[in-house]
C-alpha cells in the first residue's frame, strides 16, 4: 500500500510512476480506475500512483448551490481523496511546471513555505494533467474588492453566511440606505453556476424572512446580470425562456444582454445604465483553464486548453496525457469538422475512465480506445422543488425536473457512504424545517481568542496589556 503525504514529495520510484496533476473530476476518478486496475502492480511495487493536488478532497461542484442553501452539509459535498484513494500516494501541493522532455514536475507542497527549501521535483513515467479550471474574470473596476466566487466549498458556505449577515445588518440599521443595500443581492452570469446559487439562495432567504420582524421577502431584491440573450444555454432555447419566466415570477430581476461595468464603492453599475447599491455581488461569468498549463511548454489551443487526440493524450508529447477542463478533445460524435467537448463534469467523469484505460494499456503495449461519448443532456436546479432539463431530447419543467436533477447526481455523487448522507439529509429537510444560522465566525476563528488576550483582531499584537 502505498503512503500518504501531506507535504513530504515521494522519493525515487522502483516501478513505473504515474503522476496525476489534479485531484478534481479526472484527477480522483483517473486514479481511483488506475487503482483498480493495477492493484497488484501497485502492491507489488511495480507500480506507483501519485496524486498532487492542492486540497485533500474532491467536491462535487453541482451539489455547491444546495450546500449554500442548508440543504446538504458541506462536509458531504467533498470526497476526501485519501478513503477513496489508499493505494494512492497524495501530497498536497500544487504543480508549478512540467518538463515533459526530461518527464519532471515541479510541486510546492505545504513545507515548501515553512522549511525554506523551495520547490521539489518529482520525476514521473507517465503525466496525467487534470488542473482543472479557475475563475474567469475580467477587470470590472472593484471587483476584485467586493466580488464573491461561486467555485469552491469554502466560497458557497461564505456566501451563505454573508447573505444570512445582510439580513441581519438590514433589520438592526436605521439608515435605509445601508438596508436597501444588504437586502439587494447580484449575480453576473447566467449560467449553470449563477442561476443554481441564485435560485437556491433565493429559496432559503425568502424562508428565512419570516423568522425578521421587519424583513418581508419582498423586500429582498435578487437581480440576475447576463451579457448574452440566454440563460442555461445547455438546457435548449425553449427551457431557458421557461428558466426566465420562473425566475421573474419570483420577483428575480433577470436582465440579458446586459453587463457589469464597474461595482466601485458597493455600487453595480450595469452596460443599460442602472445603479444598484449593494453588499452583495456574486461573480459566475465563466472559467479558463489552470494557470499551469501555460507553464508545460506543451501545445495549447486558442482558449488555453491542452491540445489533445481522441485517445486522450496530449497532441506531440509522449506519455502525456489530459481530460476534463483542461484539455480539448475532439468530439468524434459531433457533424461539425473541429468540433471540441465540452469542458463539463459529464464529459470528465467519462474521459476520466477512458484515460485510465489507455493507460493500462499503453503500459501492457496495447492499442488505445478513442474517446466518444454523445452529449446527454443537461438538468438544473431553479431552487426547491423547481427546475428544467433536457435529457436525451426529451424536455421537462417544474417539480419532475427538479426530481430528475436529484436523482442523477445523487447517483453521480461518488461513493456509497456520500451517496447515503446526501439522501438522508435529503429526507430529514423534508421532514424539518430550514437551518438559518449564519456562522460567519468561522472565517475568522482566533477572532475571539485575540480579543480575549488583548488584541486586537487580525493586529501585529502590539496591543496587548
């Protein structure tokens, strides 16, 4: 069995290393086949998975808007990667630079800051680059001041204790300026991402309303900013008219064709000329790829992706390999010349699974299987007990899509024990009523302890008497 490491690199390797940048979609489910697949080898010594990635967990990105709303704990939206990974060698660090010629990666682990000797090298046989994907943003003046992310476990429960705290702010202030501010609420990007967050976030601010004496759901205003003339594009024209016709029935200000121009001073400022004071402004506009594929020397496309091959490996570079966000696979299903998948969570999973595959059988001098896979369809959610989905051409609205949106990523959610968590939480929200604690603390967790010993919070400690 191989060990684990929290920031220690794996020294030389008997066997055959295969190292995996990456510990999202492809990265975990690259590894957990190759795992199956070389059991014995890996026992033997024969063999060597290494896993690099920059958190000790995998999340399950379409289960963030329910896990910001209360409807699912967040500790059951991440898989720790080290359960489901044993034969796996995993050191959290991230990859700084990849020579595929002399097929070394450069990490910094979680000692690298500490210990002061700098970057390590770990030397690989086989390289599978699944990084992922960050944020897109564009430079909107003040948004890097007062914008939230929607991307990660850490930034959905933030946002949902920031948004339970306006509430507060809103009921305790006498100022009506401040109060119209921390009860306006904008996202930008109408997308999967946005819509999803907003809607849920929706749902469980007009349910937690009632517990405000002063604070009436309508007096909460949710506006939705979209720069094209859709929203859930995935979803079909049809079902995101319909998403539309939802949302601004719930009193959700949806606005297409339009842009975020400037959020200086708190204040959004949008391309048709409306002024929104607000506290709130969430940033879902898209994803680029990691910022390590630029620094492989391997070829990229026009958007930054590695050039790949249907068999999943990358385009020129022996024992390279890629899938998921970070690499541009031709889609051999699609009529159209040049045509790419989708950089998707449908399409990782299942090129995650060919790519170990052909690993296997790159190493045993076997012929590689090409990458095919026709594109399903897309479910989403518009907040409890709503939704759309299009699904192997068929179109559903309303309560049965919003079932058939549980119902498929509770049976992608990986392993059993997270699977049986997020159905009983499931249950037990059916049968309780909302959470609607804010505990906001937690993103400064010695602010108490500082204030008690003297200081002041987040001060150099000069203060102390």
């Amino acid at each position: 069995m191989a060990s684990d490491s929290g920031g220690t690199p794996p020294g030389p390797s008997s066997g055959a290393r295969i190292l995996v940048v990456g510990g999202g979609y492809v990265g975990m489910y690259t590894a957990l086949r190759l795992q199956r697949k070389l059991k014995q080898r890996l026992r033997s010594g024969e063999a060597e998975i290494v896993v690099v990635t920059p958190d000790p967990y995998m999340t399950y990105q379409p289960f963030l808007p329910e896990a910001a709303a209360g409807s699912i704990s967040p500790r059951h939206v991440v898989v720790p990667l080290r359960r489901v990974l044993p034969d796996c060698t995993i050191v959290i660090g991230e990859a700084r630079r990849i020579d595929p010629v002399k097929r070394v990666a450069t990490v910094t682990t979680l000692a690298t800051g500490e210990d002061g000797t700098g970057a390590v090298e770990i030397p690989y046989d086989e390289i599978v680059i699944a990084p992922g994907s960050v944020s897109r943003t564009l430079p909107v003046p003040g948004l890097a001041d007062h914008g939230f992310g929607f991307k990660t476990i850490e930034e959905a429960i933030g946002l949902r204790n920031h948004v339970i705290e306006q509430m507060d702010i809103a009921s305790a202030t006498r100022d009506p300026a401040i109060r119209d501010a921390a009860l306006t609420f904008v996202f930008v990007g109408g997308g999967y991402a946005g819509v999803e967050a907003l809607a849920e976030l929706e749902d469980m601010a007009r349910y937690t309303a009632r517990y405000y004496h002063n604070i009436k759901a309508e007096d909460l205003k949710w506006i939705l900013v979209e720069a094209t003339g859709r929203i859930l594009p995935e979803v079909g024209e049809s079902m995101g008219k319909y998403a539309v016709r939802e949302l601004r029935g719930r009193n959700i200000d949806v606005r297409l064709d339009t842009r975020l121009e400037s959020c200086e001073d708190r204040v959004a400022v949008l391309s048709d000329g409306s002024r929104f004071p607000t506290r709130t402004l969430v940033w879902t506009a898209g994803v680029k790829p990691a910022p390590l594929l630029a620094a492989t020397g391997l070829p990229l496309n026009e958007r930054g992706r590695l050039v790949c091959t249907a068999q999943l490996t990358v385009e020129g570079a022996e024992h390279a390999w890629a899938a998921g966000d970070a690499a541009a696979v031709p889609d051999l299903t699609s009529d159209e010349p040049g045509r790419e998948t989708a950089p998707n969570a449908q399409h990782a999973v299942r090129q995650a699974k060919v790519l170990a595959e052909n690993i296997v059988a790159s190493m045993n001098g076997e012929p590689l299987t090409e990458y095919r896979h026709s594109y399903a369809g897309s479910v989403a959610s518009l907040g409890l007990h709503k939704g759309v989905a299009h699904v192997y051409g068929r179109r559903l609205k309303g309560y049965p899509a919003w079932l058939m949106h549980r119902v498929y990523h509770l049976s992608r959610v990986p392993t059993f024990n997270r699977k049986a968590r997020v159905l009983a939480e499931w249950t037990l929200a059916g049968l309780f009523k909302r959470e609607i604690v804010s505990l906001g603390s937690l993103e400064h967790p010695r602010a108490e302890f500082e204030l008690a010993a003297g200081r002041r919070p987040g001060g150099d400690g000069d203060d102390c008497q």
